[in-house]
C-alpha cells in the first residue's frame, strides 16, 4: 500500500520516487524528513510503494489533495533505473493533474545509487521533465554514490561529508 504521510497546509512534499519496496531510496527520503524536522520544517511524504500506476485512482486522487495540489515545493529522492529515474515516477507525473500538481513549483533532488554516479543521469533526465513541467529545479542537484555502503545497519548514513552535502543542500532549498 502506498505509505502516505500528511498534514493540515503541507508545504514541502518528499517523494520517495520508487516503488521498489523495502528501498534505501526511501530510508534516504525519511532521513531528508528528519533532517528538515531539525530545522522545525515539517513537510509531506509520498512513497510509490505499492501505489497502483494503472490509471487515476482514488489513491492517487488523494494524493493530488494532499500532498502534491498543496505543496509549493517537492523534494525527489531517485534512484538510478537503466540510467534514468524510474518509470513508476514518469508514470505517476503523467497521471496527474499537471498544472495544480506541478506547474510553478520548486524542486530539489537528490539521487542515489550503488554505483559510482549517484544517478548523475537521471537526475539530468528528471530536471528536464521537471523543468518541461514549469517546475524550478535548484541547480545544487546531489548525487549520493554507493549509497549502501555510506548507510549502517539500520538504514541511515552516517558518513560526515555526505551529512554536510545533504544539510547544505536543504539549507539552501528552504532559502530559496
């Protein structure tokens, strides 16, 4: 089931942008929730965890509501698909309302990987739909390389550089 976290006047939305289940892409995207939860900012989470991608359901209208229609920025955590970002977000995208979902928001993403490139690419692949989208992606894009390895046994990084990466590149979303 897709795992849905909301409040009253969301105004950041983290999406965990796969629906492979039990993924570090979404232990990154809770661990960015705790880090903005430090700053006192509370913000939406969406996983496409076992959402159903086959058409506009009353999940997804759900999620339009409230997490997507209200937000005024998104935070996409991606991992790297065959070079990409995963069809299970294109697909999610597209089955939105695009202008209330997207249109003149603000973006900032961060991707993960076992490799070597953090999902360089795919974060290359997604500002381009982003932007399409009339959504500002904030050019500090952060690719987190062998992700598996930077986390410990229960699923948070605790590796410094990486830490400061990440905190950096909140503190300058929530400025912007």
């Amino acid at each position: 089931m897709c795992y849905l976290v909301t409040m009253d006047n969301v105004n950041i939305t983290i999406i965990s942008a796969t629906n492979r289940a039990g993924s570090n892409t979404l232990r990154v995207a809770r661990q960015i929730e705790g880090m903005l939860l430090e700053r006192g900012v509370r913000a939406g989470l969406l996983t496409l965890e076992g959402l159903d991608l086959n058409g506009r359901t009353e999940t997804l209208y759900r999620i339009e509501r409230e997490l997507l229609f209200p937000a005024r920025k998104f935070i996409f955590v991606a991992p790297e698909y065959n070079g990409s970002y995963p069809g299970s977000l294109k697909t999610m995208i597209d089955l939105t309302d695009i202008k209330q979902a997207w249109w003149g928001k603000k973006a900032m993403l961060t991707g993960v990987s076992t490799g070597r490139a953090g999902n360089l690419r795919g974060l290359e692949h997604l500002t381009g739909t982003l932007n399409y989208l009339k959504v500002t992606v904030l050019p500090n894009r952060l690719p987190i390389s062998v992700v598996d390895k930077l986390m410990d046994a229960d699923g948070v990084i605790r590796d410094e550089s990486t830490l400061a990466a990440m905190s950096a590149q909140i503190d300058e979303f929530l400025a912007c």
